[in-house]
C-alpha cells in the first residue's frame, strides 16, 4: 500500500491473491477496514508486518483476528 491508497490502489489490490501490509497498523489505511475485510472475505490472503501487527483493540478484535485466525 503507498501513500495515496486506496485512490490508485483499490483496482489492483481488488485483483489480490494475498496483501501484504508493512506499515502502521492504523494511520495508513485508516477508514479502509471494510474494504480490506470485503477483500478477506473473499479469500484474499492478509499479511501484517512490523508495526501493522499493533492495531488498536476496537479494530483487532473486529478485523485483525478473524483475518489471521486468532
């Protein structure tokens, strides 16, 4: 993911077989966790590195830990 997602970014990552997000774990893809869930959802893998693997406890519990199977 770069800067400017998800304006650049949504019909690629869309395509996805797996996304992998090195970044922190909030501010970079803020406001954009339905659509990576809808992206989950459908099977497309999710990898977190780094930081990403500290989300807050409102967006981990909804979103992390049904991604990675915690």
């Amino acid at each position: 993911l770069r800067a400017d997602w998800p304006k650049k970014d949504k019909p690629i990552l869309e395509e996805a077989d797996t996304i992998v997000i090195y970044a922190d774990a909030t501010s970079g893809h803020a406001g954009q966790w339905e659509f990576l869930d809808g992206l989950a959802r459908k099977g497309v893998g999710m990898v977190f590195m780094h930081y990403a693997v500290h989300p807050s406890r409102e967006i981990g519990e909804k979103y992390y830990r049904p991604w990675i199977g915690a």
